[in-house]
C-alpha cells in the first residue's frame, strides 16, 4: 500500500505525472487531494472503477472540482480504508465495482464547505454498490436519488443510492438531503438506518429506522408525492428536534404512507404541512405512537391522519377544528 498525492495540471486520473510519487494510483493506494495541485478533475474518472483503493482523502486545501453533474462522478471503491472530503468545492463520488458488480465504501465522513453528490453505480436485485456508513458533518451533500441518476424505478435496475447507516452530526452547518428510492434493492430490499443530531436534513425516501436528538428532518416534500411502499418509515424515536412529515404534494394520492412505530420522548413531530388528502385520497398511518413528553402537532388544512394505536403518558396533541383523528386502540 502506497500514498499517492494529486500534482495535476490537465485534470486527468490516469497520467502518471499527475501524480506524486509518480504513476497512477493502483488497488490499496490511499489517494490525497491536499491543494498541491488544486485544478478540476475531469477526465478518466473511471479509472478505478473495478479498483479497490486504500482510501481517499480531500482534504480542505483542495479548492478543485471533481467530477461533475449528469454521467461524470469519480467511481471508486474502498473495502478496508475510509473516504473523508473536506474539500471547499464539488465532489461528484461514486461508489462502484462496475455496472454489474458489488462494491463497497466502508466508512465516508463528509466535513466539507463545498458541495458532495454521493451515488452508487450499481443498485437492483443483483449487485448493489454500498457506502457502509456515511457522516456528514460540515457543507451541503447530495444522496442522488434513482430520478437523478437515470435509473429505472427500483428492482429490476439501477436506482437510488445504496447507504447502511446516515448520520448527520454536524459541528457546524450542515445540509443534507437524500433523493427517491435510496434504498439497497439487492436481495432485502434494505432501506438505510437514520440518526440526526443537528443541521438539516431533507428526505425523500424511505428509511428504516431514525433517531433524531435534535435538528430538522423534513421527510416528504411539497414537490414529490411520497406515497409509495418506498417512502415509508419503520420506526421514528424522537428525543429533540422538528420532524415535518410532508408525504405528498398533491390534493389525493392513492398509497398509503405509513410510520411504523413513532416515540416522542421529546421535540416537535409536525404534520403542519400536510395537504388536504380530499375524498378518496389516502391518510397517512402511524401504527403504534407513544409519547412521553413533546408535541405532536397535527394542526393543518384538515388533512386527516390515521392512529391505530396511540399511547400518551405526557406531553402535547394539537389538532384544528374539524380534523379528523382516527384513533383504533391505546389511549
């Protein structure tokens, strides 16, 4: 395993005199962006893509872009070391194998000021490109969605983003926001686990389980109808924070998003922004729901909810004037 430093002037991966010591980088090199050079990277950005690194490494005096929006991300993968950007500009990474082969990041810390687009090249009931886990504690990063990435709508093809765990837990200003159908379609179907502990956080998939401490997490959108049996949420704790759930920008949609299982030990969980699901629409469901301590804030333009079973021990419920509350067991 070596330690290769980007020297480029050309924005080319694959000349070996942009590179210190000199060549191109090969499997377990850990490969720095450390400002000696601090050009775009714009070509062969393929070049490691059925290479397995040591690592990758931007660090902040890196003021380069690499990669760029559409079809032209950095592919690489990094089984045994980790991938950390700090760089102040774009960074278009993606996790991949080849488009027919697993791959994985094991661990990708993003303290950046610039912006990250994270995406995984392969993703379907065969082969899926994973980041392990993924920290987020500076800047402004982009989990590409399967419509931002042209994939089709989930099993058969290449989708969304494949993720294990997110976690934003920033030190200062951070955004993040993850897109449609980010979820591991090879063989569970797995969608990625969530803990949030500040900045904001804007998701437009669904998750499995979320623990949020403090921060704002806006799951849905005013935009993207969020009804599918891909935008739901298994299990949501809350200790601190807002959470505005928004699973449909439309007057009526037809599926039924649905929460597992919502504990409000704290914070704010909104449905403020819910819109009027009209006659022969469909409510949102939260199945089980128990709350200690908080509020959970209902009141909006009379859309309706759905609580099958509903535990308060402490606490706030708000709801306006003529909603309905469908409540089927608990107290």
């Amino acid at each position: 395993m070596g330690t290769k430093y980007w020297v480029g002037s050309d924005g080319d991966l694959n000349v070996a005199a942009n590179w210190y010591p000199v060549d191109v980088p090969v499997a377990d090199d850990v490969v720095i962006f450390d400002g000696r050079a601090t050009g775009n990277v714009t070509s062969n950005l393929d070049v490691w893509e059925t290479v397995d690194l040591g690592g990758l490494k931007v660090r902040s005096g890196y003021t380069g872009n690499i990669g760029s929006s559409g079809s032209a991300p950095m592919i690489m993968s990094t089984t045994s070391g980790e991938v950390y950007l700090s760089g102040t500009g774009s960074i278009f990474l993606q996790c991949g194998g080849g488009a027919d082969a697993d791959a994985v990041i094991g661990s990708c810390i993003v303290n950046a000021t610039g912006t990250s687009f994270l995406s995984s090249q392969a993703n379907d009931n065969a082969n899926s490109a994973v980041y392990t886990e993924v920290r987020v504690i500076k800047g402004t990063t982009n989990i590409l969605g399967d419509s931002e990435k042209g994939g089709t709508s989930g099993h058969g093809g290449d989708a969304g983003t494949a993720i294990g765990t997110l976690k934003v837990t920033p030190s200062g200003s951070a955004t993040v926001r993850v897109g449609d159908k980010c979820v591991n379609y090879k063989g569970t179907d797995a969608p990625m686990d969530i803990i949030v502990s500040g900045g904001t956080l804007n998701l437009h998939s669904s998750v499995d389980d979320v623990q949020q401490m403090s921060g704002t997490l806006n799951y849905g959108s005013t935009t993207i109808d969020m009804g599918t049996a891909d935008d739901d949420i298994d299990t949501l704790t809350m200790s601190g924070g807002t959470f505005n759930w928004i699973p449909q920008n439309s007057g009526s949609i037809s599926a039924t998003p649905t929460i597992g299982n919502l504990n409000v030990i704290g914070g704010t969980f909104s449905g403020t922004s819910m819109k009027n699901t009209l006659p022969g629409g469909a409510d949102p469901v939260v199945t089980t729901t128990w709350q200690y301590a908080g509020t959970v804030n209902l009141r909006n333009n009379y859309a309706n909810f759905d609580f099958t079973t509903y535990y308060q021990e402490g606490g706030s419920l708000l709801m306006s004037p003529g909603q309905e509350l469908a409540l089927e067991g608990g107290s």
